[in-house]
C-alpha cells in the first residue's frame, strides 16, 4: 500500500500541475488550439510553441496514466499498445459527448460495460428468447460495440451528454419564455 501511495501522490500533484500549466500557462492559445487549425491561421501566428508544449503534456500525462495502471495491476499488456486501444477512447469521448466533462467518463462507462456484459446480455436473451444466435453474441462484442457507436453518431451527434445539455437549454429558455 505504501508503494502504492507513493505512486499516487507524485501522479496527483503532476495531474494537477499539468492542468494549471495547460489552463492557466497558455491561457489564450490554448484555447485557440480547441478551436482547431483553421481557427489558428485566422487568430494568431506563432501558435506553434503553444501546441507543441500542449502536445508534450498531453503525452506526459498519457504516459503517467500508463504507468499507474502497471503500478496498480502489476503487469502491462500487449493489447495495451494496440491501435484499437486509441480507437476506443476516441469511440468513448464521441458516444458520450465531446466538449463536456462528463461526456467522455459517461461513454467510458458504457463502453466498457458493453464490452463486459454482452457476453451475458446474450446469454440471457438466448436463454428467454430460444434463439441460439443469441447466445454467440459474447463473441461479437466488437459489432455490437460499433453498431452502438452508429446509432450513438446518427441519433445524438453530440454525443449523449451534449444531447441532454441541449435538451435542457431547450426546456429551460421554454419554461422561462412561457
């Protein structure tokens, strides 16, 4: 526990600092590089410094999360550094909703709850419906993660909390209008 504890203290205060330095540091040009490249070219020049510092916090901080997760577990994972690893990250922030701080820990959550349970889902649609296909569904998490996906993009295209957060202005700008 003490190894442990001597891990999370570092990793906290380094988390922390990389927040100030990316929020507070850069200020402005931070943000402009959120806004995207054709945003950049019309706003400022001299930007390169800014994204490239924000570019090597990030991947500080990627790699800080690496090395927790083999601090923790006690072993890394050659599918750790398989290219569908980023694709799922990229799959959580898009379902739950970019841009929302919620948004990406939501669709982690779900997203590493299908690909846990459909196993089981299946069985017990197998089980009550009397359909064998069901049953090898366990199999197919990868289809049925990317057909959730396709339905997330076509029916909530920002994503589900973006989605509510819309829904709510809505309702609130129609409760204070009326």
């Amino acid at each position: 526990m003490s190894e442990f504890l001597g891990f999370l203290v570092p990793a906290l205060v380094l988390s922390f600092g990389a927040a100030v330095l990316l929020l507070h540091a850069f200020g402005l040009p931070a943000n402009w590089i959120l806004l995207g490249l054709a945003a950049l070219y019309g706003l400022a020049t001299g930007w390169q410094p800014v994204g490239l510092w924000t570019l090597v916090v990030l991947a500080a901080l990627a790699g800080l999360a690496g090395a927790s997760k083999t601090l923790v577990l006690g072993f890394a994972t050659l599918s750790d550094a398989h290219w569908t690893t980023s694709g799922l990250v990229i799959l959580m922030v898009l379902v739950g909703g970019m841009g929302t701080m919620l948004g990406p820990i939501l669709g982690a959550f779900i997203v590493v709850a299908l690909e846990n349970k459909v196993g089981d889902i299946g069985a017990f649609l197998g089980r009550t419906t009397g359909i064998e296909w069901f049953n090898g569904l366990g199999e197919a998490v990868t289809i049925v993660t990317g057909l959730i996906f396709v339905i997330c993009v076509m029916a909530f295209r920002r994503g589900l909390v973006g989605e509510f957060q819309a829904w709510w202005s809505r309702r609130h700008t129609a409760v204070v209008a009326a």
